[in-house]
C-alpha cells in the first residue's frame, strides 16, 4: 500500500525539489511534463503507507517548503492519494515522453520507440529511473542548445556534476573526441554509467567517476579538456571557479548553467576576478548559461 503525492512543479523548484528528496533518501519520485508544455510539471512521490502517517507527511512537506525561498515563491499545495499496491517503480514510466529539444536533440526513454516525426534527431536514449530526469529542467535544456550551436567535434570534454549523464551523451553526438565526467553523488554516477550503455558507448568515450574537480583532474590524466560543462547551483560553481584553470585548456571554454538571471552579475564579477571572460549567452524564463573563456 502507498501514498502518491501530486503537487504542481514551477520549472525554478524542480532541481532543488529533487536534490532535496534524494538528500532524504526518497528515491521513488518522478517529475511529470509534457513535452509541448515544459513549463507545465507535476511532482510524483510514493512512500510506503505503513511508514509514513499523517504527521510525518506533513513534515516532509514542512521540510521542502524551505527549497521555494531562494526564489520568492511558496510551495504549492500536494495531494496525497491512497493507492493499493501500485507499482512505482512502473508507474512513473508512464510520465515520460519523446522530448525533442532544440533544433535536432530528441531525449528518449530507453523503452519507447523514436517516433516517426522525429526520425531526422540525434536520439539520447535516457532511463531517468527515479532519481534523475531526461533533460527538461530548463538549465539542460540552455546547455543542450548551447552545444548544438557551436559542436564540440574533435574536444575533449570534461562534465562536472554530469548527474543523468545527458550533456556528456550529447556532446558525443554531437563529434566529441572523448568526455570525462564526475559527479559527487553515487546514484548520478550509476545512471550515467547505465545511459553510457544505453546509448552504445563505452567508458574511453566516457570516463565517469564519483568525486568534483580532482576527480575530473585524474580523469584528465594530465591533459586539459578544450570544453568544460558545468550545469549546478551559483553557490557551487561559484565555490569551484578557481579549480576551472586547472580543466580547460588555453583555448577552451566552458558552459556554465544551473544559475539565475539575477545571479549572473554575482558569478561575472568573481570569474572576471579569476582571469575569464564573461558573456551570459542564453535565458530561459528566470534561468541562464555563461559562456566563460581566458582573457
């Protein structure tokens, strides 16, 4: 027997939703979109109904109304259902969706078949299993585009908090010579591993290990990537930026997402300190990407 919690997903909770849930070590959850309406999203949890009764629930939900803060928003208000012996870890299938994305990207769940419409995309075949999605959270999305309009065929490429996996899969479809990625959550690690496969690749085309930058730096094994990808919060590429000399080569760049519009100022002003050249290259809704390079 389970409880499923249905509540409204804005586009700006849903990473920080997510990264909190898996903190708590509630791994049966799945964001619901369609892809005509991306914006549009509903968060999925199951709980075991025998652990959890009314007033651990509402303090689960007491505990993630904190993740709306930062933003000036307010939790919006879930629903619990009772659902007898539903099977979640089927159930959430059901959500996902052919998801094309930019002018040739199709995000795939590894269980559907491309349809027909969208024969001419590179596919990524993704199984975002209950901890990590396929690519809509919209600072994926800016990345995805990103690299769709300046290839990074020939780079080597380095992803740090490669989480799904998807950028690093992206780029080498896109002509990358090799990615290198790390990610400090083990489950992020696992499902990159697993979508490696997937997508028929092997681990000299995509190198993947639990750790931050001086992972990616043995990975790199002395060699210096010609493209960084880093989609996490401001604070923590804020936190990294000096290890970013360490990564890039003399002519390389780096994509930066996972920030605020409003928190791009904060973030230029501490890379500009640091050597980079700054431009935020792409917006989505409240959301953006810098494309930083050596001055």
């Amino acid at each position: 027997m389970w409880w499923r919690l249905t509540m409204g997903c804005l586009p700006e909770l849903e990473e920080s939703l997510v990264w909190k849930l898996n903190d708590l070590g509630l791994h049966r959850h799945a964001v619901q979109h369609s892809p005509e309406t991306p914006d549009c999203k509903q968060l999925l949890l199951w709980l075991p109904k025998s652990e959890w009764p009314d007033a651990e629930r509402r303090q689960l939900l007491a505990s993630l109304a904190p993740m709306a803060q930062p933003f000036g928003l307010t939790l919006p208000e879930g629903r619990w259902d009772d659902v007898a012996d539903e099977d979640w870890s089927l159930s959430w299938k059901q959500h996902w969706q052919p998801d094309p994305v930019g002018n040739g990207f199709l995000i795939l769940p590894a269980w559907l078949e491309v349809p027909v419409e969208h024969a001419d995309r590179l596919v990524i075949r993704m199984d975002p299993g209950s901890a990590f999605g396929t690519g809509s959270h919209p600072t994926t999305r800016l990345c995805l585009e990103a690299l769709e309009m300046s290839p990074p065929e020939g780079s080597l490429v380095a992803d740090l908090g490669c989480g799904s996996g998807v950028l690093g899969l992206a780029a080498l479809g896109l002509g990358a010579q090799a990615v290198v990625a790390a990610d400090t959550d083990s489950l992020a690690v696992r499902a990159t591993t697993d979508n490696r496969s997937l997508n028929q690749h092997d681990e000299a085309q995509l190198a993947v290990a639990l750790g931050s930058v001086e992972t990616l730096q043995g990975l790199l094994a002395g060699r210096r990537a010609d493209l960084l990808l880093c989609n996490i919060l401001a604070p923590v590429i804020e936190a990294l930026a000096p290890s970013f000399e360490s990564l890039l080569a003399k002519e390389g760049r780096a994509l930066l997402s996972g920030l605020l519009v409003d928190q791009a100022p904060r973030l230029k002003q501490v890379l500009g300190e640091l050597g980079w050249t700054v431009t935020l290259s792409a917006e989505q809704g409240r959301w953006g990407l810098l494309e930083i390079r050596r001055a």
